[in-house]
C-alpha cells in the first residue's frame, strides 16, 4: 500500500521540479532581451473649442444665378480654413480650401469657392478651421 502512495508523490515531486526548472529557463531567457534606447511613449489631451462664425457674406455671379465666394469673420485666429457650401452633408469634393484667417480681430475669411454654386441649391455651409498647421478633410 505505501509502495504505491510513494510513487505518487515521487511523479508529483518530478512534476514540480520539471515546472521549476522550465520556469527559470523561460525567465533566464526573457531576461535577456534588450531593447533600443531611449524608448519613449505618451499620451495628452488637450481642450479643443470650436470657433464662432459671424458677418457671413457670399458674392454672387454677375448674372446672379451662382454662389463664386464666401466671406466671414473669426472669433480668433486660424492658421488653416476650409469651407463648403452644399445643400446637405459635404464630401470630400466639395471642400475649398480657403488658407489662413486674417492676423488680428476679426479674423476676416475670405473664399473663392473651387466650383460656382447655383443660387437656392445650396443651404448647408460647414466650415473647418484649426489654429495651428493644416485643416485637411478626408
């Protein structure tokens, strides 16, 4: 009878030093991995707010029937502006890149659409404009 317990405890007592030696082998090989230095990783968040349009004008053909341009103030500077003017949800194409605002208050747009606009089909304008680097829609 203790024969057969003893057994038992000697396939337990190999079982456990395989795992130890297995698991120091692992660890002896992950230790050594290097890496390239300096590593660097981050993250930020920032308060991001939106701009108020106001003065809004548009030019019209000479023949009155399109929309040619666009024009309106900031509530600050924009080193980047894009409109479009639709008659719902803008795609890509129908964005103009309109550069930066003006350099001081009111921060005067001005835009000359890509495409004339047909007066009355129109009712949608978005506007984009970001106060460092580029607006680019996508």
């Amino acid at each position: 009878m203790f024969r057969h317990f003893r057994r038992r405890n000697m396939a337990g007592i190999l079982a456990v030093g395989i795992a130890c030696v297995s698991g120091a082998s692992a660890y002896a090989f992950t230790a050594s991995n290097t890496l390239p230095t300096p590593l660097s990783a981050g993250g930020a968040t920032a308060a991001v707010s939106g701009y108020t349009v106001s003065t809004l004008t548009y030019t019209f053909s000479a023949d009155g029937t399109t929309v040619t341009a666009v024009a309106f103030d900031l509530d600050k500077t924009a080193s980047d502006v894009q409109v479009a003017l639709t008659s719902g949800t803008p795609v890509a194409g129908d964005w103009t890149d309109c550069g930066a605002s003006g350099a001081s208050s009111p921060w005067a747009v001005t835009c000359t659409l890509n495409s004339a606009v047909a007066n009355g089909s129109a009712d949608n304008l978005a506007v984009v404009a970001v106060s460092s680097g580029t607006a680019t829609i996508g």
